[in-house]
C-alpha cells in the first residue's frame, strides 16, 4: 500500500503547474483553462454562491466525469493550487468549497483524497487562508472574513 503523505512529500513538491488562462468571468461565475502536453483541455470554475463564498469545481474535457488517468495529476493539482492562488488575491474570498467525485459517484475515491491533501498542504502557504477536510469536501477559510465586502461587479 502507497502512503499518501510521503508521495504528495515526493512526487507533488515543485511540480511546476501548466500555463493557464483567465480569469473570465460571467454572471456570478469566474472560470480559468488549461490544456496538458496531449490536448487534455480543463476548466476550474469558481461559481459564486452567497456573501463571499465559492464552490470550486474542475473539468476534463468539458465533462465532470471524466478522470484522464494520464499520470498528470500532480501537475493538474499543481496547476489549480496555482489557480486558486491568483482567484484569492482578485476577488472577495471568504471561502472555497470543493467537492469531488470520480466517475462512479464515489465521494472517497483515491485521486479526490490526493487532490484534498495537496489542496489542504499547499494552502498553508497562502497567507490568511487555511483548510478543513470532512469527509465528502475541502474548505478553504479565510482566517479573518472580509467585512461587509461585495462581489465584483460582472
């Protein structure tokens, strides 16, 4: 059995993220693209839900359910920490919730786990920011909520 801890130690530090594109933004929802070396084209997708809180979701090909199996996952995961970095810093963000699932609908499969430890890892070095995992999504917290803040207008 793999050790998830000392693989993200190995494999996930200083994989440098994809070049990616956005922000653009329409009614309440704020999305980025990426492609990979083999044309696997990704959206992250911030939707606004109420005050300053988001829901984060990411896309394989235009399609929720499909997982690529293409050995990139550090460098997807790279690439949407480096994504949610940049969200931070440009819109009112007083929390991030992030959900998975795989093809099957399971909520604990393997790849979402990975994608939640290295989230919950690499969230501490944003400042102001930290994580809570349950058991079904991830959220990032702002340490201190903004006051009386609007979203953006779009």
């Amino acid at each position: 059995m793999i050790k998830l801890k000392p693989l993200l130690k190995e494999l996930g530090e200083g994989v440098p993220p994809y070049k990616w594109n956005g922000p653009e933004e329409t009614s309440g929802v704020v999305e980025y693209y990426f492609t990979t070396e083999d044309n696997d084209y990704y959206k992250v997708r911030f939707d606004g839900m109420m005050d300053n809180d988001w829901e984060l979701a990411f896309y394989a090909n235009n399609d929720s359910g499909v997982i690529t199996n293409k050995g990139r996952q550090f460098k997807i995961i790279s690439t949407i920490m480096d994504i949610i970095k940049s969200f931070v810093k440009e819109y009112p963000v007083d929390l991030i919730r992030f959900t998975g699932s795989d093809k099957q609908g399971s909520i604990t499969n393997q790849r979402d786990l990975l994608y939640k430890a290295y989230i919950n890892k690499n969230i501490s070095k944003l400042p102001g920011y930290h994580a809570v995992i349950g058991t079904t999504y991830l959220n990032i917290i702002r340490d201190e909520p903004l006051p009386g803040m609007e979203l953006k207008s779009i």
